[in-house]
C-alpha cells in the first residue's frame, strides 16, 4: 500500500534531484523511496552537503596550484622522523 507525503524543497534543489535521478534512470518518488527504505532498514540518517567555495579556500587552492605546477613541493617522506629530519635542514 502507497501513501502519500508532501515535502517543501527549494526548487533549484528539486530539479538539480530530479536530474541526477533521471541520469540513473530512476524519477525523483524512486530517489526518495529508496532513501526512505535505508532509513527505515538501517536506522541511520547519513546527510552530505557539501560547503560552499569561499574567496579565501579559492585563493588558497590556486597557491597550492601554483607550487604544484612550478615544482616548489618536497620529495615523499618514508615517516614522521624523515619528515622532521628535512625540516631541520
């Protein structure tokens, strides 16, 4: 037996829901029933939302970036002692 349940959700976040769903051939009521079911089987509420770029995390990237592509990064270390053994240096 089906039941209905009625849910506010932001619009942009439906249809970006809907999309992905579509992607995996299922529609959104499938999504949800299936995020439901593991619920309900599992007892567990596993939430994802991802933060947002913030100026500073994007300007601290491009650093990174940069050393990556200009070589300015230190060799792999074997362990802890190596690591701080270069330090010192």
């Amino acid at each position: 037996m089906n039941t209905v349940i009625s849910v506010k959700v932001d619009k942009e976040v439906k249809a970006s829901a809907q999309e992905v769903a579509k992607s995996a051939g299922l529609s959104l009521s499938t999504l949800v029933n299936a995020y439901l079911r593991q619920v309900a089987a599992t007892r567990r509420i596993e939430l994802y939302a991802p933060e947002p770029m913030t100026p500073h995390l994007t300007r601290l990237i491009a650093e990174v970036e940069a050393e990556l592509a200009s070589g300015q990064v230190s060799r792999p270390f074997e362990s802890a002692e190596e690591f701080l053994a270069d330090l010192k240096k």
